[in-house]
C-alpha cells in the first residue's frame, strides 16, 4: 500500500503494546482490510506501536484535510475490529490451553455426573481437577484386607504380590491396603486379585462409611476381582468410558490410597498404550497356584501410581472410568514417573462375568508353546531362529480346526510380528472369544498365512484344576517346558 503523498502521515499511539504486540501501521488502512494476528510470543515481547517518523509536508487544502480526517476515521474503526478479533482468537487459545492444563474451567464446560447433572466446585467456575475429583471420588474405595498371617511382613499397601496367606489358627490381623472402584448402587467393587488375594475378610471404606465386604469372585490369570458390599445402597457408580478411544497425551487422572491416605488424586498424561506384560509366577511372591497373569494393551502413564493406588481408578477430562490401577515400573519400588492401568474395556467384561457367576473366560489359540531362539534353532535345525514354536495342538480347539500342526513356527499375528511364545500369548489375549486372526507360521522351511477362530480357555482352566496337584502351573521362558498356553 503506497503513502499519500498529497496529506500529512496520522501518527499512531508511542508507547504503546498492541493486542498482539504488532507493530503500528505508518499509513491508514482500508476498512476493509484487518491487522494480521501475530503469535503469542509477539505479544510477550511488548513491543509497542511503531510511530511515524515522515518530514513534514508542505500545508494542503481544507478540501484535502476533511478527507484525510474521513479516512483516519476508516482507519480506525478498522484497526478497532482488528483488536476485537485478536483478543477473541487470544480468549480461545487460552480457553483450550487451561483446559488442558488445569486452568480455569467455565461452568459451560463442567463435568456432568452419570444422572447428567452439571457439577460445579468452589462457586461459579472450577478448575478440570476440582471438577473431575468432586465427580469420581464418591465412587473411589478404599479397601482393608485381614487374614490370619504366616510371618514375615506381608504386604501391607495391596501392591506387588506379598498379601498374607491365612493358615489355621490364630487372629485376623490386616495384611494389605488396596483402592476399589464402585459399579453398582448396592456395593459390587472391582479391584485387583492381587490386592484381595489370601484375604479371609474384607473392609471397604466408601465415603467415609466403612462396610463388611465379601469376596465375590477373582481371576488371577488377569488380576482383576470383584467384592460385594455387604448391606450397601445408594452407592455412586463410577461413570464408565471407552478405553479403545485414548489417545497418546490425553489428560487423565489417577484415584486411590496410596500408603493408605485415602481419597488422593493426581494428574497426568496417556504415556502410551498397548503396553503388554506377562508376570511370571516366579516373579509374584506368595502369588497362590503359582499362575501366571497376563496383561494386554494397558494404559502407561505419567500420573502417580504407588503402592496402595491398586485397583484404583484411572479416569478421563469427562471423569469417566478408562482403567484400573495395576502396577507401575520402578527400581525403588515406588512411582518414578511410569504406571499401568488395566483397560476398562477388558476389566469391566471380566468383572461382569464374576458378577454373572461366570468362571471368566479369555480368548484361546488352543496350543502349548515353546520360545524359539537362534540357540535353538542351531540346536534342531529349525528354519526360523525366533518365534514360537508349537509343541502341541489341543483337540477340539481353534487351532486344531485351522489346520495348526505340532512343529509349525509362528512368526506372525494379524501382520505383527512374534518373536517369542510370550509375544504370541499376550496377542491372543488381547482378543476376544470368537475373533477370526491370521497366524504367519513356518512350516518345513515354507511361510504361510492361517487364519484362526479362537476360541475360549473355560475347558483347559478346568483341566488344570483338576491336574493342579500333579503338574507345574505357570508359563516357562526357556524351551523345554510345555506350560506355554495359548
């Protein structure tokens, strides 16, 4: 745009900072054309409005002085709607950045609970962790395990695997404190096996009412379990979410008793997920029948887990369940910046059945495995140097219906690779029943694709039931052991 020459420049403010720290314009703007929005940063800087610093110009006629006046006008009431916009595309940016960080929360943008009614904290408007804490912590338990204990110090913060076993004899002293997440009015809680495990009585604090609970039902293999509430009503149910929906850097929460301090909170991110790991039996100290559990797909985060936080809740910005507080990774034993939940999605389809009365079922292959390393395979002359290596194949089983062969290599699933039994398990766990997969598998030097209807692993839980007393339960990572179950 070129300066008219024919009228003296209008000089704009000194000292001044814009709405977004843009510099002054020397010469008027059109009414239809606005100041450009600069970056946050600009506005920081405070840097002020530019003056004009023309020379003089010779006088002009009235004519021409009522039209730059005209014009001024023009300008103004241009770089008036300029403002307007700036601070209003400004006012978003901050409305989303507190959002996300914890700043202030409009009572528009409250949390509603699972009735639908608008929760607000502290008057008007309140922080996402003021709202999100006053909707879930009414359906945040904690939980008192007692038994009667063989020595040693027990665990004593539900987390790891060293609750006391009961024995005969002796009185009921408390071995482990735990967190329970409320499903139901009248008082069914989902929580970890491994918080509840070797308990023979139960206390769960809600609310600050404290209840007499009964051991619904566990399954170990996926560390979930379920107690009742005896003579409970009116409980509050935490809203449940969809975990399959998380994305990596979400905002969450974490609820619980950490050390037993009932009713904490802390705030985080989704580290990551998909984060899939298998605890051996070896690995679990006092973890009874020497099974092993399998965890699929959980939620790593960033948000404080610590022993106590088991069987907790992890929730979302809507305050809606995602997860169940399972385990963390540390060398000193307490949170060091890396937790694990359990997906609601899979949790809660396994606490249904445990309420149902079901035996809780998984999705099975139908075959005993064996790691495949390249030791091994030097050993035996096998064509793949990892994988997994099918030992045998169950009658009656998926696997057996595909056409799965003792001998055959598995060195894929569903596109992934696998390089180990463990890997292959942990695949197969995080479907469901009735999913149809595809296993890559080496068979004689030849690679195939074989598709798969899994089925469910009722018929071989109640097999080794009966076999328990005379074979050693548990999954191997050396070749040689059989126990591999998939």
């Amino acid at each position: 745009m070129t300066e008219n020459n024919s009228m003296p420049p209008v000089p704009g403010p000194t000292g001044q900072p814009g709405a977004e720290g843009q510099p002054a314009q020397t010469t008027p703007m059109p009414a239809a054309q606005t100041a450009p929005v600069h970056e946050p940063q600009h506005a920081a800087a405070g840097v002020p409005y530019a003056t004009a610093g023309h020379a003089p110009m010779p006088p002009v006629p009235e004519q021409k002085r009522s039209s730059g006046a005209k014009t001024f006008l023009i300008a103004f009431a241009g770089a008036l709607v300029a403002c307007v916009l700036a601070f209003g595309v400004m006012g978003a940016v901050d409305a989303v950045t507190n959002g996300a960080s914890g700043g202030t929360v409009e009572p528009s943008a409250t949390v509603n609970n699972q009735q639908g009614t608008s929760i607000t904290v502290n008057g008007e408007d309140a922080t996402l962790p003021e709202v999100v804490s006053a909707k879930c912590l009414p359906s945040v338990a904690a939980i008192d395990v007692y038994a009667r204990q063989t020595g040693g110090y027990g665990n004593m913060y539900g987390y790891g695997w060293g609750g006391g076993q009961g024995q005969q004899g002796g009185e009921l002293a408390a071995t482990s404190l735990g967190s329970g997440v409320v499903l139901t009015e009248d008082g069914y809680i989902i929580t970890n096996n491994h918080v509840v495990e070797g308990g023979e009585a139960y206390e769960v604090t809600v609310e600050g009412t404290t209840y007499e609970a009964e051991l619904v039902g566990a399954d170990p293999s996926s560390d979930v379990a379920v107690l009742k509430c005896k003579d409970a009503s009116g409980l509050t149910p935490m809203e449940i979410g969809d975990s399959d929906d998380l994305v990596i850097g979400e905002w969450v929460m974490t609820l619980g008793s950490p050390f037993g301090l009932e009713q904490s909170v802390a705030t985080g991110i989704v580290s990551a997920t998909s984060r899939s790991q298998i605890m051996d039996s070896s690995d679990q100290q006092g973890m009874a029948g020497g099974q092993s559990t399998i965890y699929p797909n959980m939620i790593q985060t960033d948000a404080a887990i610590n022993p106590g936080n088991s069987g907790g809740a992890m929730v979302d910005a809507e305050g809606k369940l995602i997860g169940i507080n399972t385990l963390i990774t540390s060398y000193s034993g307490n949170y060091s910046g890396v937790g694990f939940a359990i997906p609601v999605n899979y949790a809660v389809n396994l606490a249904n059945q445990i309420i149902d009365g079901q035996t809780p079922t998984h999705a099975q292959l139908g075959v005993s495995l064996i790691n495949v390393t390249p030791q091994m395979a030097q050993r035996y002359g096998l064509a793949a140097d990892e994988g997994a290596y099918i030992a045998a194949v169950s009658p009656d089983s998926g696997a057996a219906a595909a056409g799965l062969q003792e001998g055959d290599i598995v060195t894929g699933f569903d596109g992934k690779a696998v390089e180990s039994a463990s890997d292959l398990m942990l695949d197969v766990r995080g479907k469901q029943p009735g999913d149809t997969v595809t296993l890559t598998i080496d068979r004689d030097g030849k690679s195939q694709d074989v598709q798969v209807v899994l089925g469910d692993d009722a018929a071989s839980q109640q097999q080794q039931q009966q076999q328990a007393p005379s074979r050693q339960q548990g999954f191997g990572y050396g070749y040689g052991q059989l126990d591999n179950a998939a």
